[in-house]
C-alpha cells in the first residue's frame, strides 16, 4: 500500500478521537448525579475508540515502508489514546486486577466489563459500516475477509504468547503508577510497541478480551474454544498472575 493511501484513514481515526472526546465531555457534564450510567458511558465510548481506531490501524499494517509505518502508527495512536482516555482502563483485563485486589466492588467491575464489551460489539458495526462506503484505498475487501487467523502458531504457543505479554503489560503498569502522567504515557505506548513487534506476527499481540473480539469475531465464531482460551483466558490469567505477585508475594519479600 502508498503511503497516500494512509491519508483518509488517519482523517477517519483522527474524527473517531475527536467526536469520543466530545462524547465522553458530554456525559461527564450531563450525569454528574447518575454515577453509574456516567461510569458504563465513559468506558464504553474509550473502548469504542481503541476498538474501532486498531481495526482501521489493522488495514494499514502493510502501508510501505514495512513495518515502521505501522510501528509509528500504534506508537502514536497509544499516546493519543493514553491522552484523551484518562480514568477509562477499556480492557477487562486492567478491571480485574483492581477487582482482585478488592480496590473496585464487584458491581463496579460488572459495568465496567459489560461496557467493554458492548463497545466492542458497537465498534465492529460501526467499523463495517464504514468500510462499506468505500473511503480510503484500504478498505476495499475488508468486508470480505472472513476469519483473518491472527494466530499464526500453535495453540499452545499463542496461549503462552497472550499470557505473558498480559503479565509484562500489567506488570509494568502497576510499576509506572506514580510516574509523571506525561511521561507514563509515552513509557506505555512504547511498550505496546514493542509487544506488537515482537509477537504480533504470532498472535496480533492484543492482551485485551474485549478488543480480541472486536477485532476477530469471526474467528471467534468459527473457533471459539480455541480463540476464547488464547484471547480471553489467557490474558485474564496472566492478570490474575500479575495481582497474586503484587499483592501477595512481593509484599513478603520486601
């Protein structure tokens, strides 16, 4: 694909960003006195921006020069959404480490979870729906990819990929807790970079159950056992993982 081909896309993501961060103003605005309803809204529209923002990123992962122009797009992609998504974790995984750890009620991560969720969903219509008028060079024939097999190994190794790129990820969140929030961000999405370099070609490196779907649900249709291992149990786990480190065996050791 020419680099001119990338134009359109990043005038489609950069109006997705721009009419969330509208949205996710507006709801914080109008439901001050409905916590709840403002909660699932505010997750839901900041997963509905990472989803629908890698599925057209997605497309452009053979945008000459290979791969830094996909590189750099996700790089900066993850800043902007580190940016403009504060207070939003848009990945379960990020819910239940919290939820483990007792720092987030059982209901609280319910609606957290379940608006990642439908976001998800939402996303991948809403994405397909733009495909379907044709916009920019790189989505002709996207609607007619079935199940684009991002697992490119064995099962065994996919599920070990997702585990401990989960585990390196939540890992080096709870690390850069207190970093200046301006430099945190770029810590983050230089890491996610370096994940998606290193495994995406394995699995898509997504360590994210709810964006996997978006991203993948044919596949998860056809195949559902083996994609809801690697892609949902396998991410929650290292999560999980990661919670029992912090909370219990670190603290012992310290």
């Amino acid at each position: 694909m020419a680099a001119g081909g990338v134009g359109p896309s990043l005038l489609l993501l950069g109006g997705i960003v721009a009419a969330v961060g509208l949205c996710r103003s507006l709801t914080r605005r109008r439901l001050r006195s409905r916590p709840r309803l403002r909660s699932f809204l505010g997750e839901m529209l900041g997963t509905f921006q990472i989803c629908a923002c890698t599925s057209e990123l997605c497309l452009l992962a053979e945008a000459e020069p290979k791969p830094h122009t996909a590189l750099t797009l996700t790089y900066g992609f993850t800043v902007l959404h580190g940016l403009t998504l504060a207070g939003s974790t848009c990945n379960p995984c990020g819910t239940v480490q919290p939820l483990w750890a007792g720092a987030l009620s059982a209901q609280a991560g319910g609606i957290k979870v379940g608006a990642q969720f439908v976001a998800a969903v939402l996303a991948r219509a809403f994405m397909r729906l733009v495909w379907s008028l044709g916009m920019a060079e790189p989505h002709a024939g996207a609607l007619s990819q079935g199940c684009s097999s991002p697992m490119q190994t064995s099962e065994l190794q996919a599920f070990c990929v997702e585990l401990l790129f989960s585990v390196v990820f939540q890992l080096s969140i709870l690390r850069v807790e207190r970093v200046n929030p301006k430099y945190k961000v770029h810590l983050i999405a230089l890491l996610i970079t370096m994940l998606v370099y290193a495994g995406g070609n394995l699995t898509g490196a997504i360590f994210n159950p709810a964006l996997a779907f978006s991203l993948h649900a044919n596949c998860f249709y056809e195949k559902f056992l083996s994609y809801s291992l690697v892609y949902w149990i396998a991410p929650s786990l290292g999560t999980i993982l990661v919670a029992l480190i912090w909370d219990e065996i670190l603290p012992r050791l310290s």
